[in-house]
C-alpha cells in the first residue's frame, strides 16, 4: 500500500523559489494536500475581505483560529480593486496584502481564490462593468479580449503575492489557488469555446509558476494537475476526477443568501455538523465554510441583485456584529474531534461496515495500531441503536458520532452540547449632538439639470449608467383633452420593466413604486392615476439594486423600462412608448456628493429643526454621537423605505425595509433531520427582510460624527435609531447520553472502557458580564427551545436552586448531571435532561 500511495503522489512545482529554510513544499496525493512531505486535514473559513473592515480583519481571524481553523479562504474581487483598465485599487476594505498579512501573522494558512469570476453573491459576479464594453467582449468564453484583461489581472495578484513572498513555496501561507468558479455547470452552453476556455484558464493558471497547487470548483474536467472540488451542502459522496486528486470541498454552505423581500432560510448547525462529520468520514481532507465572516455588503457597489446587505443577511451575527456560522461553539467540538482522528484517516485503511438499513460505520486503522470510526445514521427520522464491534451506540436520526479510539463517542453531531446565545438589538437614541438640527435636500423630480439625451425610444438602463449610480430618469409628457374630465374615464398608468425597480411621478407626485425580486428582476405595475387637462409630466425613477453575479451570459442581462402606457380612456389607450423621453443618469445629491464630510456646509443643505416625513427622494444629515459600550452597532432603518446610508462619507449601503410575504415557505419549527435545501427552516414570513445595518465601530470618530441618508419613497427620519447587539442571554439543553469526555485532554490510553463521565452544562456570558438570573432550570424530562423550554412530567425538585448556587453572580459556570448533583433519581428509566436559560447583565 505504502509504495502504491508514494507512486501516487503527484508532484506539482516547478523548483521552488527557496527563501531561506522557511519555504515548504505542497504537493498532493490521493488522501490529501502534504505539505512539507506531511499529509495534512485541514478545516477553512471563509473571511471576504471587503465585506469587512481591516479593523475587524485580526478579530475575525483570531476567532476562526479559536474555532479550530487552519485556513482562511477568500476570494479575490476584480471589479473592487481594477476600477478602469489598469488602473487598480488597493486600500482600505480592498487591501489585500494586509488582509493576507493579517492571515499570515494568525499562523494560519490561505486559500486564495482568484477566479477572476467569483460570483460570490457580488456585483457583476466581481468582474468589472467596464470590461462589457471593451468592443468583442464576451465573458468567461474562448474569446481573447476576455482572456487578455482575466490573464493580466492575474498576473497582477500573483505578483503582487509573489513580492510578499507569501506563497508557501516562497516560505509564506498560501498553500492553494483557484482560477475560475464554478463553470463546469456553464461550459456546454458556450459550446466549443466554453471548453477551450476552460482549459486555457487551468493552462493560464499553472504558468503563473505558484509554487502551489490550483483548484477549479465544480469543474468535472479540470485538466492534471489541477484539482476539481465541491461546492454544495454536501459532498461526502463527491469524488475528483482522478484517483491521484484528494477529495476537497471548496464550499459548505451553512445558509443560503436571502435576497430583498423573501423570508430567511437559516441551516440548523446539526446539519451543518452532519455533512462535515459525514465528509471528513468519507476520505475527504479539506473543507471550507463558505459563510461570510463579517458579511456586510457595505456600498451600492458590492452587493448581487436584490441580495441584503444588512444584519439579517442569512446567519446568526457573532459577538463582533458579523454574519457568521451558527452554533460556531458545536463545530469547534467537531473540528477538534475530527483532528484527533486526523493521522489514522491521512495514513489508514479504511473499510466500510453496514450497521443497519440506513447506518453504516467508516471505520480506519493505520499500522501503528490507531483506530477510528465514523458511525453513520443516515435515516432522516428514526433514532436508533447500533452495534459496533460488540458494544452499543446511540445514533440519533441524521446524525454521525465520532470514536477517536474506535470506542468512545467524543462527538455526535446531532447532540448539541454548547450554549445558545440569545442576541437582541438593543435602541439608543440617534444622540443628536446638535439637537434640533437636521439638514435636508430635496431633489428635482425628474431632470435636475441639463437633460443627459433624448430618445423616442426606451434606452436599457445598465448600457447607460454602466453601474456609475442606481438610478436613471425617464421622463416625457403628454396633453389630455379638457373633454377628458367629464367623460368618465378612469386611466391607469401601465409600466413593464426588465427590473429591478422603479418610482413613478405624475406632475410631480410619487404615485407608487414597483419592483421584481431576487429570482425574477422583471415587473409589471398598473397605477390608477389622475390627470389633469393639458400637459401632464411622467418622471419614471428606474433604479437597479446590484448586478446578476452569474449565469450564461448573464453581462447581457438588462434592466429599465420597456413599455409605457395609459388605459382606461374611453378614446382608447395613450401609448407612451415612442414618445421623446428625456433621460437624466443619477440624482443630483449624487452628482454633488452630499454624502461626503467635506460637504457638510455645502449651500444646498437647509437646516431644519422638524425634517419632513414621509417625503420621497429626501436627503436627511445629522450629526450624532458614538453609541455607548464596545457592542456592535446597526443602524435601525424600520421607519424608512428604500434608500441609502452613509456615517462619516463611509457607504453602510442600500436599505430597504421590503416586508416579504406572509406566505412565503415559513416554517413555525426547524427540524435539522433530512438534507436541507434553501425552503427549509425559514423565517420572518411577514416581517421586513432588512432593519439593522451594520455600522463597524471604526467608522465613528470621538465627536462630530454625520449621519446621511438619502430616502427614496419617503419616511420619519427622527425614528431611526442605533442599536447595539448584546447578549442578553444564555440557554442549554444537554443530556445524560451526550459525549461527556474532554476533548481537550484526551489520551485513548487512560479512558476507561465505557469512556462514561457525567455530561455537563456549561454556561458564559459575554465579557464583562455575569449571570443575574436563572429563568428557567429543569433536570428531568424538558422539552422545548431556548426562551420557551417547558417542564416535563419527570422534574428534580432542586434544580432550579443546584443551578443558582453554580451560576449566580458568576461570568461562566459549569453544572454536571452527576447524580450526587441532583440527589435520588426520581424518574428511573427516562434520560435525564438538564435545560437552563440564564440573563447576562
């Protein structure tokens, strides 16, 4: 087997640029990358740099070492930081040499994943606008002004990375590339270019001469030496395309994003630990989360068509305000399990044991002796009860234990030991620290100034303002018949739109607004109207919210209007298709940059101690003070529309309080049984889809902080408010039968042959806080989640008084469900349960 696996091995490098003795060697076999001759298991996370700030970036990276990662993946955004050809960008959320630095100072490795196309739930899927209309071009296809512009950004990242001596073969951290993403589901529909684009991208890549080897995610016929990966919610069934490729899986993804208006899809972390448990069990050796720490899709710029860009973005927010894994503490015991078995699955044999019809055991044992299993309950809803190698294991349904020593279940991953963290948007006043003294600016409906053209015709909205601003003015006007008034008629204004959104004015009146979705940009609106006799204006407000990030063709994908009409009249409809419509790209406070600090004094803010309400394309500025504490801070846009924020000229982004529907696939529980998919376990059916939007803490100065906001349909500005995320308690539910043993001690050497000690609660408030109050305790029977756990018909009498006396007063404390903790067991026979929801203050 030994000489088997070493002419297995693959060797990728060309001779490696040695700096000093610190450079490594990464090559691959079948089992996994080596690095350093070593074969390696590796967990990743993803950390999107620009959807953070470089403030955030060492925390952020701190805790996914504390978690148990060894790497950092992120990709790498063409549109950010080329923005004209050849002109680059590379500062402040788009710094990527010191995001890589800070990576490097973490001790951890990177993943760096170029593509240039990353889709990635980003603006144009991260190529550049100004690349569509480069004559000839034709995106990620054989097509040479395509391939030359991708070629020299390339290039530019790994120079850049090579000047930093930061591939590992130049003794830095970065062990893996990618080009491309995710094209293998695209290539047939380019037809023989696809292919032969797709191979010149794998040739491409490697003549960079890394030092490291290259991935194609989702790219069956990713050309040796390049790996093709997974990308899914699973991918414990996934194989490369070559016996001599290791089995990696660029993609877990632990939520789906949520786009405006739609509820939220949220992955139970006890599926999330399924597929990884399941994965790792399968011969696979490096996984990534593909969740974004510190999420935010800060800009206009940045974001995909209609995907939030707020604190409701698709996962639960860690501590530091970010959208971040749920249950991070679950996986950690997980990742921390997984490695203890990490030699015996690199380096063993592995045999496949049936348990049963659904439940199964990949079992592995190396020559020194080591052994460790992975038992497997696939059924989706029955727990059961297996037999593996003559001892007993409780299997809950969907769900996989892990035995380090073949023996002791260290980890199940259905079993959730770890407290949950109940977090709540605390309000503060918008502190004025001028009371009474707002500004405001009211734009010109329709042409602001000199009208941009004209045409009797519809021009497409993105061939126009080519992404330099959301908005485009459509404008024309008609007469109406003094007749008309006593005819009877009732006139509808009809509005067909290739998307995303529109606002429609008559004489200077906001009449209402329409809007596609995520999944269909296109719309069509009828507006019952009023007209008057003689001239009558139409200003038509059409705004994009983001660009499609991906799909054939998809830089061909238009927006704006495409018909006008008026029916209702009895001499027939008015037909406005055709008419000389004037066009005027962006608003004015754009083309004035009142967003900006320095145009604070600017002559067009009017100071106005009660700013108007519910008063369409409004900008509203204030100044505010500094929320109080070191919690992180959303802006709670609830009593506004749609529109966009800024503090300190720094983008917060697009707002959009878009409610979505109250019958739109919500679920009233979330059973983490059975694979998931993107309709399961939704929330906020009826309630707005966006409210809080991150505002890092960085951004704000001492003193003189400025709140701009630009306020599209119209809102009361003196509602909205700053709110900090706290944690205001804490809850567990931990059980007699869960795995009990110290991961962090372990040593199969001195673990008796049940592996049995007593299963424990362990509770932690935040930093600086304490447990003020129990709220609820029960050891027996419970049942429930945490803020509604409910007593069963088996409940220890002191269990309410055991917790107080470990926890009270206390920052974190540990209760045991020994017995001699509890006194007599007054329910024999039943699995004790100890439930417990605590206050931090």
């Amino acid at each position: 087997m030994a000489a088997a696996a070493a002419g297995r091995l693959l060797l990728l490098l060309l001779p490696l640029l040695v700096v000093g003795a610190a450079a490594a060697s990464v090559t691959y076999d079948h089992r996994s990358l080596i690095i350093d001759g070593r074969r390696r298991l590796l967990i990743s996370t993803s950390i999107h740099y620009p959807r953070s700030v470089p403030a955030m970036w060492p925390k952020l990276v701190a805790e996914a070492k504390e978690g148990g990662a060894d790497c950092i993946e992120t990709y790498v955004f063409w549109n950010g930081h080329e923005t004209a050809p050849g002109k680059y960008y590379f500062e402040d959320r788009f710094d990527l040499v010191q995001f890589a630095r800070v990576v490097k100072d973490a001790g951890l490795y990177l993943m760096l994943r170029i593509g240039p196309f990353v889709a990635a739930e980003w603006n144009f899927g991260g190529l550049p606008v100004w690349l569509h209309y480069i004559p000839g071009t034709v995106f990620r296809t054989n097509n040479e002004p395509f391939m030359s512009h991708m070629k020299s950004f390339t290039t530019k990242i790994v120079d850049m990375m090579k000047n930093e001596q930061f591939f590992a073969s130049q003794g830095g951290h970065i062990i893996l590339a990618q080009i491309e993403n995710e094209y293998g589901g695209d290539e047939q529909a380019y037809g023989p270019g696809g292919k032969a684009y797709a191979m010149w991208a794998a040739s491409m890549a490697l003549a960079q001469n890394t030092g490291v080897p290259w991935t194609m995610c989702q790219q069956s016929d990713a050309p040796d030496p390049v790996i093709n990966t997974c990308n899914s919610f699973y991918c414990d069934q996934f194989e490369p395309n070559s016996p001599t490729k290791p089995k990696i899986w660029t993609e877990n993804w632990p939520g789906w994003f949520q786009n405006f208006g739609e509820s939220n899809p949220h992955r139970p972390p006890e599926d999330v630990a399924f597929s990884v448990a399941r994965f790792f069990g399968k011969g696979g050796s490096l996984q990534n989360y593909y969740v974004y720490h510190g999420g935010t899709n800060f800009g206009r710029t940045t974001g995909g068509p209609f995907i939030t860009t707020s604190y409701d973005y698709d996962a639960p927010i860690d501590e530091y305000g970010l959208r971040r894994l749920p249950k991070w503490a679950h996986l950690t015991e997980l990742h921390k399990s997984i490695k203890l078995c990490e030699h015996t699955l690199l380096y063993g044999n592995s045999t496949l044991l049936s348990l049963g019809p659904q439940q199964e055991a990949d079992v592995y044992t190396d020559h020194s002796g080591g052994c460790a299993a992975f038992l497997s309950n696939i059924d989706s809803e029955k727990d059961t009860v297996v037999t593996f190698r003559n001892k007993q294991y409780d299997l809950p349904a969907w769900s996989v234990s892990i035995l380090p020593d073949c023996k002791n279940v260290v980890f199940n991953s259905a079993k959730v030991r770890s407290q949950t963290s109940m977090m709540d948007m605390v309000p503060e006043t918008l502190q004025a620290s001028k009371p009474d003294q707002w500004s405001i600016f009211t734009e010109t409906i329709g042409i602001w100034d000199k009208k941009d053209f004209v045409r009797n015709r519809f021009v497409d909205h993105i061939n126009t303002t080519k992404d330099s601003t959301d908005y485009l003015w459509y404008t024309t006007s008609f007469d109406v018949d003094i007749s008309y008034l006593a005819s009877g008629n009732h006139p509808v204004l009809n509005i067909d739109s290739k998307g995303h959104a529109v606002h429609a004015f008559l004489n200077n009146i906001l009449i209402g607004s329409a809007y596609g979705n995520g999944s269909i940009s296109s719309f069509n609106v009828h507006m019952p109207i009023n007209l008057k006799a003689g001239k009558n204006d139409i200003a038509l407000l059409s705004m994009t919210v983001g660009l499609h990030n991906a799909g054939i063709h998809y830089e061909w994908v238009g927006a704006g209007l495409t018909s006008v009409n008026i029916s209702g009249i009895k001499s027939g409809t008015i037909d406005l298709s055709s008419n000389n419509w004037a066009y005027k790209i962006g608003l004015e406070g754009e083309h004035y940059n009142l967003f900006k600090p320095d145009q604070g004094n600017n002559q067009r803010w009017r100071p106005q101690s009660d700013p108007p309400k519910d008063h369409p394309l409004t900008w509203y500025k204030v100044n505010v003070d500094v929320p109080q504490g070191y919690d992180p801070v959303g802006l709670d846009m609830l009593s506004m529309g749609k529109g966009l924020a800024w503090l300190n000229g720094n983008a917060i982004g697009r707002y959009w309080t878009r409610t979505s529907s109250t019958d739109d696939r919500c679920n009233s529980s979330c059973n983490y049984r059975g694979t998931f998919s993107p309709d399961k376990c939704r929330t906020g059916c009826g309630k707005p889809t966006q409210r809080w939007y991150h505002v890092p803490r960085s951004w704000f100065h001492l003193s003189g902080n400025t709140l701009v906001v630009l306020e599209e349909q119209g809102g009361d500005p003196t509602k909205i408010t700053f709110s900090r995320r706290v944690a205001t308690s804490v809850c567990a539910f931990v059980s007699e039968n869960y795995p009990s043993i110290e991961l962090e001690s372990w040593d199969d050497k001195h673990i008796s042959d049940d592996g049995r000690v007593a299963s424990k609660v362990e509770l932690s408030c935040p930093k600086g806080k304490i447990i003020s109050t129990i709220k609820f305790a029960s050891f027996g029977d419970p049942s429930g989640t945490c803020r509604s756990y409910q007593q069963g018909s088996c409940q220890h009498p002191s269990s309410l008084s055991v917790v107080e006396k470990a926890c009270l007063n206390m920052n974190s404390c540990t209760v045991s469900l020994a017995e001699e903790g509890f006194g007599e067991d007054l329910c024999p026979g039943v699995t004790k349960t100890l439930a417990v929801e605590a206050d931090c203050s």
